[in-house]
C-alpha cells in the first residue's frame, strides 16, 4: 500500500535522499567521467584495438553503476549469493537507464557525443541503431530531469527479481535466497520514490511522471535485450559480451 498523502517525506527521508544523489555522483559519476576522458586518447585504426576501444564505452557505464549500487547499505546488508543474483541478473539490464542519467547529469563537448553515437551505431548495428536512438529521445521527453527521482528508480529495479525477460530459474545456477528481502528493500525504495514524487507533485501528475518512467524503462528493456542477443550471436561482438558480463562479478569494483 502506497501512501496517498503527499506530505510524508520526513527529515530522515531527505537525509536518505541526499545521501544517494552524493553516492551517485561520488561513485558512478566520477567514475564514468574518469573512464570516458580515456577513452578517445588516440586515433585507433586496427580493427581488433579499435573493438577493444568500442567496448570501453558500455563497460564504464556498467562499471560505473555497479560502482554504485555496490555502496548502498542494503546492497551490503545482503547475502553473497542474492548480491550475485542481482549483479548478475540486473546490472547489465540497467545500463541505457543509467546512460540517460548519466547524459544528464555529464556535459558532454560535441565531439564526443559525435565519438558515443559511433560507439553505438558499431554495436547496434544500423538497424537497431535506429530503434535505440528514438528511444533516447523518448526518453528524454518522458523522463523529467530530476536526479533524485532517477537514481531512485535506478535503485528500486535494481533489487527487483529479476529484469532479465527471459529469465529461466531452471536453468540459471544462481539461486535467490530469501526472495522477501529483496521484496522488503524494493518497497522501501518505491514508497519513498512514491513519497518523493507525491511532496513534489501532487498526486495526479505523479501518476502521469510515474507511468510515463515505467513506459521508458521498458522500451530500453527492451531494446537492451536485443542488443545483449546481437553481442551474444555477432562473432565481432563477441568480447563486448564477454566483458559486460564479467562486470557483474562482485569482485571487479
């Protein structure tokens, strides 16, 4: 049950928000800046450096984000084997959630977002190219520029169970345990996203910036998912692949 009244966000609930827009701008921002002035250094001309050179690109946005959610309490508080669950399961799956963010809270010269659109068009392909930059557009009407907001939403579906569409649990070797306390933190972070948005919006137009981050987040869902195939199945991309998972593994951050 969310609470209708839109005058609920304590002193200890703007104190908990404060402290996750400091967190993402200590730990995914600063990170992802630090990563991405490395990144168009030098020309790159060979086809196999200038693949290792493409795939920095999603790897310090990943990096970034697992950064991040890696310091939050309640990721800590957790056993090793649902922190492995979630990273494995959702941390890739966040990625053009995190990109957007990332593009707002980031300046970037012309150049380089001249350089990132390259980046994408190699890894997409022409085709869901196309697809994946009319869903940054979107994205960039249907989600209002708020950081708190974001980053909340970012951590709720982060302990959600998972994101992965196509998740199979007979065939996945990582089990969850406790499945309620992953339930238990992804309800104190959506009411208090819900308790946000009421304090700053009334409640009819958070219902529309609600429904409308919900509407956003599924189409990356599902444009990340037909990205995430075509690195699995392209020979090419193969090593992309290969290094997005290998973020997921707790022991990289």
């Amino acid at each position: 049950h969310l609470p209708q009244n839109y005058d609920l966000v304590s002193k200890t609930d703007w104190c908990h928000l404060s402290n996750i827009v400091y967190a993402f701008d200590t730990y995914c921002v600063k990170t992802y800046l630090e990563q991405r002035a490395n990144i168009f250094k030098n020309e790159i001309s060979q086809k196999e450096k200038q693949l290792n050179h493409y795939k920095m690109l999603p790897m310090s946005i990943t990096f970034a984000l697992g950064s991040f959610l890696k310091q939050l309490p309640a990721f800590q508080s957790l056993s090793r084997t649902n922190q492995l669950f979630l990273c494995k399961n959702n941390l890739r799956r966040l990625m053009f959630l995190n990109l957007h963010e990332l593009n707002q809270a980031c300046f970037s010269e012309p150049w380089q977002i001249d350089a990132c659109k390259s980046i994408w068009e190699f890894i997409c392909g022409p085709d869901l190219y196309k697809q994946f930059a009319n869903i940054q557009i979107s994205a960039e009407k249907l989600i209002i520029a708020d950081p708190i907001m974001t980053r909340l939403w970012i951590i709720t579906l982060f302990f959600s169970t998972p994101l992965f569409s196509y998740y199979d649990s007979k065939s996945s070797m990582i089990k969850v345990r406790k499945n309620s306390l992953l339930i238990d933190i992804q309800t104190i972070y959506i009411t208090l996203l819900w308790k946000y948005l009421l304090n700053r919006h009334g409640p009819m137009e958070s219902i529309r910036i609600y429904s409308n981050l919900v509407f956003a987040f599924l189409s990356m869902l599902r444009i990340g998912l037909e990205v995430n195939i075509r690195l699995r199945t392209q020979k090419d991309l193969a090593s992309i692949h290969e290094t997005l998972d290998d973020l997921t593994k707790l022991d990289i951050n």
